[in-house]
C-alpha cells in the first residue's frame, strides 16, 4: 500500500476518481483505496499521517525526499514506514500481510 497525506480529503479523492481514474475499493472512512493492480494507493488525513509518523525525521535523504519514520513492524500487525517529498508531503509505504491487494484473478 501506499498511503498520502492530504489536507482536503473530498479533492485528493476527487482527483483519484476523475483525473488518474483507477477503481475506489471498500475502504474505511479516513482513507480512500484505489486498486492499482497490485498494490493500492490510499489519500489519508494530512493530520492523521503525521500523527502516526510522529517520529523525528533521522536526516536521511534519498533523491529529494527525508525519511520521517524508518519501516517497522506497525501496531496493525504489518509493516510501514514515511517519508517526505521535496514538496513537503508525507507518504507511508505499507506492507500489510492481513489483505490482499493484488489482482483480483491472481
């Protein structure tokens, strides 16, 4: 999975639906799943993101963006971790053993 952070939740899955057009699975109410066909991308409270990345950014930087929480097993059961952009936006990175996430005939 992956999972950004977004300040207006009803435009990043506006934008999801209309603009880059993949399918909106089932998803809980404070995130918005998009099936990519082998994985899933996920807008997420901005708020939300960065409470739970609340860890202390350890100055690595890769290509333009900073980890802000090195990947580690989460409290759900699977693994996450963020990073910012060089737009200052946070993304988590998930694997989670729980669900699927792959094509559907796979």
């Amino acid at each position: 999975m992956i999972t950004r952070g977004v300040r207006d939740m009803a435009r990043a899955v506006r934008f999801c639906e209309e603009g880059l057009g993949p399918p909106k699975i089932d998803s809980p109410p404070e995130v918005a799943f998009f099936n990519l066909n082998g994985t899933w991308f996920g807008p997420y409270g901005w708020d939300d993101l960065a409470e739970d990345a609340s860890q202390p950014a350890d100055g690595q930087e890769f290509r333009g963006a900073t980890i802000v929480k090195p990947a580690q097993k989460a409290t759900w059961g699977g693994y996450h971790g963020y990073f910012r952009d060089s737009d200052g936006h946070v993304w988590e990175i998930a694997q989670n053993p729980f669900m699927w996430v792959g094509p559907e005939d796979a």
